[in-house]
C-alpha cells in the first residue's frame, strides 16, 4: 500500500489492491472531499464558522446539520425519495444532553415545546452519574405506539422495577443492577462478583424468562456459562497460560489470532486481519483499505451477498466513519452520522426512505423506525 501527504501531514491519497482513496483538506486541515476507486461516489463536506460540519454531500443528495450558539447540534435536513427534503429535530437539555428526538418532523414556531408534527420519536432520561436510565421511542406521530422503552438501574438497594430516577445517591455503581422492558414487563436483573465480572442474569415477568450463570478462573476468563428456563444451553471452556481458549475445535496462530473455532475457521492477512471465515462450508471474504488498513471495503460470501462500504470522516475516537453501503444487485444506501460524534442516527435505504436507528442504554441498536411511520425491525441480546 502506498500513502502520499501534504505538507500539513494530511493524507492526500491511500493507494492498495483495492483502489486509491484520494482526499483533499481546506486551510484549517478539515476534510473537503474524498473519492475511492473501489466506488461509492464522491463526498463531499462544508463547515460553518465555528468549524461545525455543515453538509455532508453524497450520491443520495446533501445532509445539513444546524447547531445552537453552543455549537449543540439542533436540526438535520435530509433528502427524500421524492426529490424533496425532511428534518430531523433534537431537545438538548442544559448539559448539552440529546433528551428527544423527532423524525421527519415540523418545528414548532415556539422552540420551547415540541414539533408540531413527526413520524418518529425517541426521549432520553439521564440520571445519577450521567448515565442513561430510560430510552423510549414510538412510531407514528403520538405515542400509542411505543417501540422501545427500557429502564436501566445502576443504584444499588432499588427494588427490581422500582423508582431509580436519582440524580445523586451514595449506592451509585457503574454497573447495571436491574433492566425493564416496559413494554412487556420482563425485568433482568444483574449480579456480579467482587471483580465487578458478571456471575448472574435473571429474567422474570416476562412470556419466557431465562437466567445465564457465568463463572471465571483467576486470570478473569470466563469457565463456563449455563443458560436455564424456558431456554438451556452450557458451554465449558479450558484455556491455556496465555487466555487462549483449549477447548476442543479451537486453534491459534504463532502471533495469537483465533484460526479455528468449532464449525468455524479464520484467514489473516499480514496486517493480522481477518481475510476469509468459513462457517457451515460457506466462505466469507474481507477486503480492506485506509492508512492503518483499517476500513472494510468490501465483504462477499461465495454464492451469496456482496457489500461494499464507503467511508468519510472519523468519529470522536478515530474510527473511520461508514457513509454508505452497496448490496450487489440491490443498491446503495447511506448512512446519517452524527457530526460531533460519528455515531450512526439514520438509514437512507435504495427506496428513498429513511429510518432512524434507536440505541438503547448500553449503546447497542435496539430498533429502527422509518420517516414513513412504521417499524423497520427492533433488536434484543442477550447478557
């Protein structure tokens, strides 16, 4: 792979096997433009005076983000399968705290209540230490249809399910004592060891409960996990003197990446990334590109599905941001990233329509709803 920079230490292109990235940069060293081989169009940025990400232009049309005089992001204007556009509004609260946000939505002339119209809404509760401690989003443009709505507890002695809406408390953890899904009524509650390593999850109140039991060896790798209810499963795991699992069907490298798993076997590059898994007999391939070869160009698995990525910026920590993804035989879609953070918030599919991405408490994706009022999917884990 082959790198050129200006003079200021931007890189200026990114040449490798699979194509060349070339970027351009304004005076103040901002990213402009950056264009890829491999595909995925040209995309382009603009910033306002205080150095805020403006628009973001790509084949889709242009996003334009809109900011208070703190520089808090308060608007997103999107482009819409018709030719048209549609905002996306944000409630900050006094910290600078995201608290709502409305899809596809009508502001309000009097900016202290809330859009006169919207297709998709989520609120956010913080409460002691910052944390988040409920997520709520509807589809539709009420709240008659709640999608998500989960409650988090991080103080230790609330009654499972109780009032732990606490700004400050002395019992304070950083760690999850108790989750509600309100929707259904099923709570799980968490129980850990004096090494803060989770040791039990227990579900109740819900259609199907299940609890997970965990135990771990000295150096802090997990031994075994045991599922039981209305679901059960165990797993026993063996390891050897540098936390390499031993268990049978697994397998390492001289350089420590995990070559084979059961079921499963794993292809590395020199760069120690992860070129080809087989599962099942099925063969998935990675390419990458970037600097530290750090970006996902393209995955292709034999005989199925083929995506590739395009990236832009970076997030807060660095991390290349995606901007859009291309199915083979399908088309593209692009992704909607928080300017500031680099966190996804919106999915602008090949038929024109955009769905917002609800992240639950713990920064996982819990569901999707779409600026036309539906549902696209929602998403729950396990422990």
């Amino acid at each position: 792979m082959t790198n050129t920079y200006d003079g200021n230490g931007n890189q200026l292109t990114q040449q490798s096997a699979t194509g060349t990235i070339t970027n351009t940069f304004d005076q103040r060293n901002r990213l402009i433009s950056t264009v890829n081989t491999a595909g995925g169009g040209t995309i382009e940025y603009a910033y306002d005076l205080a150095g805020n990400t403006h628009a973001v232009t790509d084949q889709h049309g242009t996003v334009t983000h809109d900011y208070d005089a703190a520089n808090v992001l308060t608007a997103t204007t999107y482009p819409t399968g018709d030719g048209g556009a549609a905002k996306q509004l944000y409630t900050n609260d006094d910290l600078g705290r995201r608290t709502d946000v409305w899809l596809n939505a009508t502001a309000n002339a009097d900016p202290t209540k809330d859009p006169t119209s919207w297709q998709a809404h989520q609120h956010i509760t913080y409460g002691a230490s910052n944390k988040i401690t409920r997520v709520q989003a509807w589809q539709g443009s009420d709240k008659a249809t709640a999608v998500v709505d989960d409650s988090y507890c991080y103080i230790t002695g609330i009654a499972v399910g109780g009032d732990c809406s606490a700004v400050k408390s002395a019992n304070d953890t950083d760690k999850i004592q108790w989750a509600k899904d309100n929707t259904t009524g099923q709570t799980t509650s968490y129980t850990y060891d004096s090494n803060s390593r989770l040791t039990k999850a227990a579900q109740a109140g819900g259609a199907t409960n299940t609890t997970w039991a965990y135990t771990y060896d000295a150096a802090g790798n997990r031994l075994t996990a045991k599922q039981t209810g209305d679901t059960t499963s165990s797993q026993t795991l063996t390891y050897n003197a540098v936390g390499q699992i031993t268990s049978t069907g697994y397998a390492y490298d001289g350089v420590g990446n995990l070559t084979a798993a059961p079921e499963e076997t794993f292809t590395y590059n020199d760069a120690q990334q992860l070129t080809a898994s087989t599962k099942n007999g099925v063969t998935t391939r990675y390419e990458y590109a970037g600097a530290d070869m750090n970006k996902l160009l393209k995955q292709s698995t034999d005989g199925g599905a083929e995506y590739d990525y395009t990236y832009g910026t970076s997030d807060q920590n660095g991390v290349p941001v995606i901007t859009s993804r291309t199915v083979a035989g399908t088309g593209t879609a692009s992704v909607i990233s928080d300017p500031t953070t680099g966190q996804p918030m919106d999915l602008q599919t090949t038929d024109g329509v955009t769905s917002m991405w609800v992240i639950d408490g713990i920064g996982n994706p819990a569901a999707a709803i779409a600026d036309t009022g539906g549902t696209a999917y929602t998403v729950s884990y396990d422990p």
